[in-house]
C-alpha cells in the first residue's frame, strides 16, 4: 500500500533530518506545536526565538526558504481571519493611520497570525523531510488508532487514483465542447462530482472485499520496523526542548 513516488511537498534529501525516524519528528513536532501555544502572546522575543530554531531545522534539512513561503499560501485563511478580528472586536479601541480598531483584537490577531505561522511553517519542515507513507508508518508505531492510520493510509494510495479520474472526466467534458463560464454551468459540475463519488464509492467496496477474500481481519500487517535509538530521540529532541525551556521562561518574565 505505498505510494509509488514522492508527494509534492516532500523534498528528497540525505540530511540529519532526513535521517531521523518519522515517530521522532512527529513527536518533536507536536512537542513544539505545544509549547509554541502555551507561549504568552506579550512575549514578542520567545516567537523570535521559535523563528530562529525553525530556520535552524530549516538549514539542517536543506531546505530554501523559497519552497517554504510558496507552501505558506495555505495559511491566508488564518491572515484574513487574524485582519478582521482588530475591526470588529470589542474593547478599548485606537486609531491607526485613521482606522479605528480593538486594542484586545490587535492582541489576538498578533497570537492568531504568529502561532498559526509557526505551526505551518513546522509542519511544512516535517513534510518537507518525511514521506507521507513514513510518516503513517511512524504514526502506527506510535500507537495512533490504527484505523485512523488504515484510512489515512488508503487516502494517500487512491489519492492519485481519484485525482486521474477526475482528470479523465474534465477531458471528457472538454472534448464535447464544455466550457465553464458562469453559474449555468454548476449543475454539470455537480452531476460530475455525484458520478466522481460514486465510483469512489464502488472502488472502495471492491477494494475492501479484495482484502477480505486475501484474509483481512481489521489490521494491516507492520510491513517495515522503525527503531530509534536513543540518539535520535535525543536529536530529535532537541527542538521541542529548547521551545519548553523558551516557553517557560517566557511565563516567568511576563
């Protein structure tokens, strides 16, 4: 059940980071997510100080700044959100360059836009550096529900599958002359998305009775072992620590 390349936002590479166990990143994530969070939003140097170890990672896994920020697009719900928030929040209100805006909502969209791009920005360094299917295996290995590791897991192999069919039919519209200009055109598309689910639909049924009648019970077997020595966790390690110290001196200088 693996995929057969790379996912766009992987980027091959033999480096320290590269070479870390998919479970140790994973936990080194989640571990900076945390502390990134728990961080009072008033401390302007500990933010800085969580920019500096991302650009560190970011070196270490060779990866350019460029293919970051053009992966940062995702975040612009979160920048539109974060821009609204000083217009029509409550409170003590100033005026800047003659726009009247909420005191309490510039502090929150501040908290808003500067974690929410932290957390993008780590998460693009662990796709940039683990392959999606390791990334599940490493999940599993970490005792995530692995129902919720089998669906993910099916999701990332037929991906490419849905994504060519529905190729398939946007050439087949085209050839009989479908051109989508306006609104009018909406009940095509949405008969195409109906056909789309149905066929996923189907594919699924006989993909899950292929894998009972090869003896499926409801658990997949380990196809690779992941161990971590305790160097790697150590390595690992590294990022979430100095983010917990940084949070926490963060709260005892506030």
């Amino acid at each position: 059940m693996s995929a057969g390349h790379h996912h766009q936002l992987y980027r091959p590479g033999d480096t320290l980071v590269h070479r870390l166990p998919p479970q140790c990143k994973l936990l080194a994530a989640a571990g900076f997510a945390v502390a990134v969070v728990a961080t009072p939003r008033e401390s302007f140097w500990a933010f800085g100080v969580y920019a500096s170890l991302l650009a560190g990672v970011a070196v270490a896994a060779h990866v350019p700044a460029a293919f970051i920020l053009r992966r940062m697009v995702i975040e612009v719900p979160f920048v539109l959100f974060a821009v609204a928030i000083p217009i029509i929040g409550l409170g003590e209100r100033v005026d800047v360059l003659g726009v009247s805006l909420s005191l309490e909502g510039l502090w929150a969209a501040w908290n808003v836009l500067a974690k929410a791009t932290l957390g993008v920005i780590a998460s693009i360094l662990l796709a940039a550096t683990t392959e999606p299917r390791m990334m599940l295996l490493g999940a599993e290995r970490l005792r995530l529900p692995r129902l919720l590791v089998q669906i993910a897991t099916f999701m990332l192999r037929y991906m490419d599958v849905i994504l060519d069919q529905m190729r398939r039919m946007r050439i087949a519209r085209e050839s009989r002359g479908f051109v989508p200009r306006d609104i009018r055109q909406a009940p095509v598309l949405a008969k195409s998305a109906g056909a789309l689910f149905i066929r996923s639909y189907e594919r699924g049924e006989r993909v899950h009775l292929a894998m009972l009648s090869r003896g499926y019970t409801g658990e997949m077997p380990m196809i690779r072992e992941l161990p971590a020595s305790a160097r790697q966790w150590g390595a690992a390690a590294l990022l979430p620590g100095l983010a917990a110290a940084t949070a926490v001196l963060s709260w005892s200088l506030t």
